[in-house]
C-alpha cells in the first residue's frame, strides 16, 4: 500500500517506535508478531487497489499456516492493539474469525455510488471501548476518505443489531447538523446508520474506513475549525500510547 508513511509518522509523533513490516516477512517467518505490541493494517491502493484487495490480503493470512498462527497469537495477547484503516479495515473484518469479539462486524464492500469517493467526510466518535477513542465521545471532525469499497454489509439484521447493541460501532458518518448521514454524499458509501469505524468488546482492535492518519496535523486539513498544531484525530495515537504505557 501507499499510506503506510503516514501511519508511521503518526505514531512516531505519539512516541511510539513504527517499524514496517511486509506479509513476505511473515509468511517467510524473517519476523514474528510476538515482538510488538501493536500493529496497524494501513491503508491506500493496497495490491494496485484491485476490487477487494483488503480481502485477498486476509486470505493471504487465513490460508497460510503461519501468518495464521502468527496473526491469531498476536490477536489473542491481552497486551497489544490492532488498527485497521482503508484496505487494513476490509482486511481485518475478512479476518474477524481470528479476532476475539469481532463475530459480528459487517464486510467492506463497493460503495453505492458505483464510484471511488475520494474527499473529506465529517464523522462522530461514538461512545465505546475502543482504546484508540477513549475520552473522545461525541467529537465531531473531518477526516479523509479515499476508498471505492468502504460500504459496511452485515450478515443478517440479527448480527448488526448485535454490534449495535454491544457498543461496538466505533464512529459514523454525520452531515453538516451532526446528525447520522443515511444520504449520498455526506456518508460516501451508502453503509446503514452512517457505520464506519468498529471495535471489540475490549476495545484493543479498532477498524475503520477512513483516514485519521492522513490527516493528524492541522495543516492537513483543507477545513479546520481547530486551532493547535493538532487534529482531534492525533489523540486517537496518543491514546494507544498511553494505553501501553
């Protein structure tokens, strides 16, 4: 992919260490995940950005034994974070079989528009467990969307109630009142109740369509109603800095 310098400039600027990390690397076993406390699945044309790229990165893991094993020891520690944006979003919830409390997230598929959307959207941090969003309830903020498969599409009605009702739709789409965008443009891909970022019952894995990466720095922002070097997204680092203590 292409974002993932942004990532790691985020995170540096938290304090945290980034260090890339390529899928050769795990299927050839040169590096195993046991030595880090967080990964993050960035975003942006992963695979050429070929339809589903973020799916055929997680059958990559799913149908290696190693990477499997690999990724589900990483997944199952009480001790690290995981954070999934753009195509590390789609690929996360293909590998919600390996995450623990992720059974009911949706999958990422194209957009209602038939298009790329390619802007900026305003979202709505929900409350919840999330680690990356602890004290950030109720911000409203701009951020990036670049995606042409960002449209959340549950199993059945019975699983999104599920999600909903156990806290774990992280953060919506809005339009310019706050209130949830159910209507093209305001939410770009078409996904029910404005669903754009998810958690887990212990908030340690968080998945999301757009790109807080892309914009952590004021400047980045062609709006800002925020004053400070900072976009409120830098905190979300921050906050899994703090969580590692």
């Amino acid at each position: 992919m292409n974002g993932h310098i942004e990532m790691a400039a985020a995170f540096d600027r938290a304090g945290f260490e980034a260090v890339d990390v390529h899928m050769s690397d795990i299927l050839s076993a040169r590096v195993d995940l046991r030595d880090f406390r967080g990964l993050a699945a960035c975003g942006g044309f992963s695979y050429g950005d070929v339809l589903g790229a973020g799916e055929g990165w997680a059958k990559s893991i799913l149908f290696n034994a190693v990477a499997r094993e690999t990724f589900a020891r990483f997944f199952a520690r009480a001790d690290t974070f995981t954070l999934g944006v753009c195509n590390g979003c789609q690929m996360m919830s293909a590998l919600k079989e390996l995450v623990p409390g992720a059974g009911t997230w949706p999958r990422f598929v194209r957009n209602r528009s038939e298009q790329f959307e390619a802007r900026l959207a305003r979202v709505r941090i929900e409350s919840g467990p999330s680690i990356f969003f602890a004290g950030m309830a109720g911000t409203l903020a701009p951020i990036v969307v670049s995606h042409g498969e960002g449209r959340a599409e549950f199993e059945s009605d019975v699983a999104r109630a599920a999600l909903e009702r156990a806290g774990l739709c992280a953060a919506r789409f809005v339009d310019n009142h706050g209130r949830v965008a159910a209507r093209y443009p305001a939410n770009p891909n078409g996904s029910p109740d404005g669903i754009t970022a998810l958690t887990t019952p212990d908030g340690r894995v968080t998945a999301l369509m757009p790109h807080p990466e892309r914009v952590f720095r004021a400047v980045q922002l062609s709006w800002n109603p925020f004053t400070g070097p900072d976009s409120p997204w830098m905190r979300m680092f921050r906050n899994a800095r703090v969580w590692v203590g």
